[in-house]
C-alpha cells in the first residue's frame, strides 16, 4: 500500500503581529521513511483589500505520527469580519521526486476567546451578530448579509468545507446549530453544550486550533431580548431582528436575528 494524506491540521504556533508561525500537521496512512512533503502558503488574499501575495514556503520541522511543517510569516494580515484576510496554501506528497498527492487549502489566521472581560477577536472586543439561515448561500447573499451587519451565519444545514471557505472569505463566522434555530421556547436558560460542540466541530473544519469559544469557567446563556436584565452572565440574545445599534455591554457576546 502506498502512503497517502490522511488528515492535515493547519495550527497558529506563534500567534504575534510581527511575525506569525504557522504548523501544518500532516498524517498519512501507510507511512513510508522515503515520503517527502513540499508546500507554501500564498497571501494574503481579500475581496475587499488590494494585497500583494507572497509565497511562504512550509518547511518539515518534525517527523513523528505526524509530519509537521512551518511556515513563518512576517507582519501578516489577520482576519476579522471587516477585513477577512485569507492565506491559500498546498502540501504536495512526493514520491521519487514526483508529485503523488497534492492537498489545498485556506486558513484565516485569527484568535477568538471567551474572557472574564467578554468576547474577544484578536484581542479586541467583539459582539457577534448572528442570522440563522437554511444554508450557505452564493457570493451574492453573503454580501447582502455581510452590508446588514451580520458577521456570523448559524446553518440548518450541515456546511461542506467549500461553504465554509467562501463563508471565511467573505467575513463570516459558521456554526451548524439545528437544535438552535428551532427552538422556539419565550427563555432558553442552560450552558450551551450543544452550541461548544458547534464551536469544535468548526474550529476542525476551519483547521484552527487557537479558537476557544466557551468554557465552563464562563458559562453562556442564550436568552430573548425581553429577558436580558433577567438573566445574570454572559448571553446571546435572541430577537426578530438585529438591532441597529446593539450596545456594548461587554456581558452581551453576541445578538441573533432568528
């Protein structure tokens, strides 16, 4: 049996604004001494910034159950909803010199964490505004969406890796939550598991291993808009629409347009 790709995870090592490294972990079934990796990331790309695209070649660093190669790149471009920058990239599998297998893919390099202060993007604060939808749409309705505010698209149906992307590059954060968009009680008052492994599933798919959504240390609650000052801690409101002005009490992480 010959050695293929099995899985890739793409990790954000060293998260810092001069210079960023990124780890690709490659595994492999039917692992063979003799298998050579090659690959790059190319960038950053965005619909809505003019860039110049560099090449950043990954390099083996480590030969273990997994292959890992890096990647350092030098003042990157992080993304956010505002300006959703995007780094393209492959890793070929080498067979004496010749290319055997080639895997792409797009990573967004961004950090986004639960803290005792609220939600944060790369540092800075930042509110959710959510809109539950039947699917994915096209490049059309994500920028309708995107023009209204929305930075976070809650999906009935289960996305595919090239929704998700397009999602990315276009600005938007995907959850696959059915069990949220259904629920039709006046209050919804408990701790989210269902919405964390929302959260794990898309951190996977994404390849992103520094997303941390919520812990137990900072419980969620997600609540209507008629019961926010009922309701102590963290919440994700709720409403008929999403509010024009939302306010930033650091407490409300998030608002959802259901």
């Amino acid at each position: 049996m010959q050695p293929t790709i099995r899985e890739i995870q793409i990790v954000n090592h060293r998260f810092d604004p001069t210079e960023t490294v990124l780890h690709v972990n490659v595994a492999i079934h039917n692992p063979a001494p003799n298998v050579q990796f090659r690959g790059r990331f190319n960038g950053p790309s965005c619909p809505f910034s003019t860039t110049i695209e560099i090449a950043y070649p990954l390099r083996e660093r480590a030969r273990d159950d997994v292959i890992t190669l890096s990647a350092v790149i030098p003042e990157p471009s992080w993304w956010d909803p505002e300006s959703p920058f995007v780094y393209i990239g492959f890793v070929d599998l080498m067979r004496e010199g010749v290319v055997a297998e080639r895997v792409n893919f797009q990573h967004a390099i961004y950090w986004l964490q639960m803290t005792s202060k609220g939600l944060r993007l790369n540092g800075q604060p930042f509110v959710l505004r959510g809109r539950c939808v039947v699917s994915i749409g096209d490049v059309e309705s994500l920028c309708y969406l995107r023009d209204r505010g929305f930075n976070w698209l809650i999906s009935k149906a289960s996305p595919t890796g090239e929704m998700r992307k397009l999602a990315a590059t276009y600005g938007f954060f995907v959850s696959h939550e059915p069990a949220l968009t259904d629920r039709s009680a006046d209050s919804i008052d408990h701790d989210l598991d269902i919405l964390q492994e929302s959260a794990r599933q898309n951190r996977r798919a994404a390849n992103d291993a520094q997303v941390s959504w919520f812990t137990a240390a900072n419980p969620l609650r997600i609540v209507r808009d008629s019961k926010i000052e009922a309701i102590d801690g963290f919440k994700l409101v709720i409403g008929d629409r999403l509010p024009a002005n939302p306010p930033s009490d650091g407490s409300i992480i998030g608002w959802i347009e259901a």
